[in-house]
C-alpha cells in the first residue's frame, strides 16, 4: 500500500510541476520575436548584464529550475559569468548529489 501511496505522490508532483513549467515557459515562447515581450524585457537584461562584472559576488540558488534543467546545461551557463562565485544546492537522492556535483566540477574546470 505503501509503495503505491509514493507513485501517486510522486505523480501528483510531478504533473504538478510539468504545468508549472508550462504555463512559466509557454508565455515567454510566445514573446520570443517581440522586442518588448518579457523575454526580451531590458529589466532581464540589466540582470544578465550585471553577471559580468568581476567586481560582482553572486551565490547562485535554484539553479536546476526544481529539475526542469539539467545540471550540466544550468551549471555550464553559470559558469560563463565570472561574478558566479557560490552555488547552493539541494537533491532528494546521492545519485542527483553526484550527478549535480560532477556538472559543476566539469563546467568549473572550463573556466
């Protein structure tokens, strides 16, 4: 009973999550060609910006998007900022410790 009651968890959160990314990711696709959709927004890019500045600390959080993004593609776009300095991360298993850590250890290794 109880192995099922964690697959319908799992299920519910994982559905969950696949609509939260939707609805998040759908609008800004929409936008991609307009000058001043979201996207494209200069608030973003003030962010983006900032990223670049050596004189700049950042403790990067979140950064597998709740495991919308792979950790090799979100740590190697981090790794491209040089103000990227920290990263906090969280897993629920040692088999995404160990994946995660070794993504960040290969995109670090790049800089």
């Amino acid at each position: 009973m109880k192995a099922n009651q964690e697959q319908e968890v799992r299920s519910i959160v994982r559905n969950q999550v696949k609509g939260y990314a939707a609805a998040f990711e759908d609008p800004h696709m929409l936008e991609l060609d307009n000058e001043d959709g979201v996207i494209n927004s200069k608030v973003h890019n003030i962010f983006v910006a900032a990223l670049n500045q050596p004189d700049l600390t950042v403790m990067a959080m979140g950064t597998l998007a709740s495991g919308y993004l792979a950790p090799e593609e979100a740590y190697s776009y981090m790794n491209a900022f040089p103000s990227v300095q920290s990263i906090v991360v969280g897993t629920s298993s040692t088999h995404y410790i160990a994946s995660t850590f070794l993504a960040i250890r290969q995109s670090t290794d790049r800089r």
